[in-house]
C-alpha cells in the first residue's frame, strides 16, 4: 500500500467516526467541553482554545463549539453547533475551525495532525485552501513546523501561499520566532491585513499572544515596508479570554498609524481597536482611534462606527450607528438604526429602519423600510415595504 492510499483509508475510516482521532463517542473521549465562540489567534502555532462556557440548556439555538478531550486530556475534536446541528461557519480566524464544521487532531510520535470535515463529516477545504495540517513537535511537545495536504492527500501551499512554516521555540513556551515560506523558499508574509514577514511572538502562561514583532535576521525591530509598522499588542480580559484592545506601534515601540496596503484597501489611518463585549462574550461595539485617540471612522465603513445587541443566544437584535464624536448618525443608506425581530429559534422575521427621531424610514438604496420573512418548509419568503406600507418590487 502506498503512503497516498494508506492516507485515503485513513480519512475514509475517519469519515465513518472510528477513527480515534474523532473519538466523539468511543472510551478515549473522556471529556466534553461547550464553548460559546473561540480565542483569536493570529498565528497557527497557538493552540486552539474556546472561551465563555456554556450549557446546551443555555445556549438554546445559538453558536456553540463542542471540545472533545481523550483520556490524556488532549482535544481530539473541535465541533461548531448552530441551530442544533454541526454546521459550517464562524469567523474564519486562527483561532477558529477556519469555516469547518469540525476538526479532528491525531496524536503520534512528535506529531500532531488537524483535519478538516464538513456538516456531513466529509474532508473539505478550510479557508485556508487545505484540508491537513501537519504539525511536527519537539521533546517538550512544541511545535516546529507546520505543513499542509489537500483532500487528495498531495503536499500544497496555503492560500497564503506558504508551503511550510517554521517556529523556533524558546524551553519555557513564552517566546516563538516564526518564519514562512513559499514552495520556492522564499519568505512570504504573515496574512493579507499585515505585512510583517519574520515574527517574534510572546506569549503568557495561559498561551495568550501578548506581542507580535516584525524582526530581521538577526531579531532587531524593524518597521513591514507597507503597513509602517514594528510591532502589534493585544491586551486581553484574563477572565473571559476576549480581546479588550489590539495596537500597533512602530520600531521606537511609539503608537504608529496603519499606512496603506493594497491588500486591504481602505483601511489604514488607525492604531488601535477596542473592543467591547457583553456578558455572554459577544462583541457589541468596536471603535478604532489614531495615534492622537481620535476616533477613525473608514469610509468602507460608511464613515460609521456600529453598536449592536445581542440576545442570550448571539443573535442580533439592533444595531445603532456613529459618528467620529460619538454621537448617533446615519449611515450611508440614510439610517440611524435596525432593528430585527426574531422568532423562538432565532430566524428573522422582519428587519425594520429607522431614522435619528427613531421613525422609520426608506433606505435611499431600495427604498425598503421593513423587510418581512415568512417561512415554508424551512425556506424564507421576503416581502418588502416601505414606510408607508406600500410593497415595494425586489426589481427596484
């Protein structure tokens, strides 16, 4: 049997759930663990963890990821559970399943495999574009590198571009020096919104990222040619595990301003974002400033900052908008406020606009102001008004 068809049996007999690895429901799966959403992670080397527990009594038809742990303690299954079924989605972040449904870990000798399934708990692609990724681990159980296979079981490259990432891992964990290669061996960069290429990470004793450098060969600062920028902190809630703050300083460690980058274009002009969150962990309100605390709105953004709520199960119920001083406004379509109105398992049954009186209001690209839902079968019906009542054609 060749190592390609040994490894297609394997992700077959994988996808029958008897693969140890998946252990949902076999003697090595010891523990369960329910999690509203997860920790961010801006590098793979960390590992992936969930925050703000919760019961399936409490969590009714919301979001919630399921960790499977095997008698040694180890996470062999990752599940996301929406609507009371394992579902694709969430952010597509390290620190997620990257839009899977589910994700399996196989433990060897210094070795550690992720997989990637879908709803049917067959092998997908995740966001990144790969379906495995291939951890090595030192003597202390760090990870060294990390490469990746697609679903036909053949070495590829990430979405990235990168063909093999290395770590460089000091004995107590806290400090890892990352480098990224292309298939050629040429360096490639940390992700589309950052340029940084060499990084140093440090991290605390819970394995939270605190520090992200951009470093040189030889480990000195040094400013990524297009953001402007040396360094990137995260200031977190030890408590909860959600991010308070990120922000971004240059090769004198000063508060710097993003420059622009034509991977995400648009966005810059800021150095740092804080977030908010309630207490269920869902984050209500993020308002980014410059390096003089102004508050920056993008113009990508409608020149508008959101404040949104949730109910107990994560789905949103109103979002207000606001301007640069803070105060209420109105968006690029023409309102200040919409509301959603749902029913016990958190469909949408209409989407209402209003203005800054709190009267509703046309929105100038449709001229709808209430969208109603009515479902058969699961399938959504849309009518849509306009202040006055009248139906307004989806053709306009």
């Amino acid at each position: 049997m060749t190592p390609k068809t040994l490894w297609f049996v394997m992700m077959c007999i994988c996808g029958g759930f008897f693969c140890t690895a998946v252990g949902a429901d076999t003697q090595m799966a010891k523990k369960e663990e329910l999690y509203r959403d997860m920790v961010f992670r801006s590098s793979p080397y960390a590992a992936l963890q969930g925050r703000h527990p919760v019961t399936k009594e409490n969590i009714g038809y919301g979001q919630y990821y399921r960790f499977i742990r095997n008698d040694k303690g180890q996470v062999v299954r990752i599940e996301r559970w929406f609507r009371k079924a394992i579902t694709r989605g969430g952010y597509a972040r390290f620190g997620a399943i990257a839009s899977a449904a589910s994700v399996t870990f196989d433990y060897n000798d210094n070795q550690m495999i992720r997989r990637y399934w879908d709803e049917n708990n067959q092998p997908m692609e995740n966001y990144w574009g790969v379906t495995e990724e291939i951890f090595t681990l030192d003597e202390l159980g760090h990870k060294k590198t990390l490469t990746y296979r697609d679903k036909n079981g053949d070495r590829v490259a990430d979405s990235r571009g990168v063909w093999i990432t290395k770590w460089d891992v000091s004995q107590d964990g806290k400090t890892v020096i990352e480098d990224r290669f292309n298939k050629d061996g040429n360096p490639e960069k940390l992700n589309e919104f950052l340029d940084f290429g060499r990084i140093k990470m440090l991290f605390d004793e819970h394995g939270l990222r605190l520090e992200t450098w951009n470093i040189d060969a030889q480990g000195k600062l040094l400013n990524s040619p297009q953001r402007q920028v040396a360094i990137v902190k995260t200031f977190w809630d030890e408590s909860t595990l959600d991010e308070k703050k990120i922000a971004w300083y240059d090769a004198e460690e000063k508060l710097k301003n993003l420059a622009p980058y034509e991977k995400r274009p648009g966005i810059y002009g800021f150095s740092s974002e804080v977030y908010e969150h309630d207490s269920n962990g869902y984050t209500v309100g993020m308002i980014q400033f410059d390096s003089e605390g102004r508050i920056v709105t993008l113009p990508g953004d409608g020149s508008v900052f959101s404040r949104n709520i949730y109910d107990a199960e994560g789905f949103v119920l109103d979002i207000r908008f606001f301007n640069d001083k803070g105060k209420p406004t109105l968006n690029g379509n023409g309102v200040a406020r919409i509301e959603v109105i749902r029913d016990d398992t958190g469909r949408t049954l209409q989407n209402r606009f209003y203005d800054l009186m709190g009267a509703l209001t046309n929105r100038k690209n449709d001229g709808v102001a209430v969208f109603k839902l009515t479902y058969t079968e699961g399938q959504p019906s849309i009518e849509r008004l306009d202040k006055d009542g009248n139906e307004i054609s989806s053709q306009n």
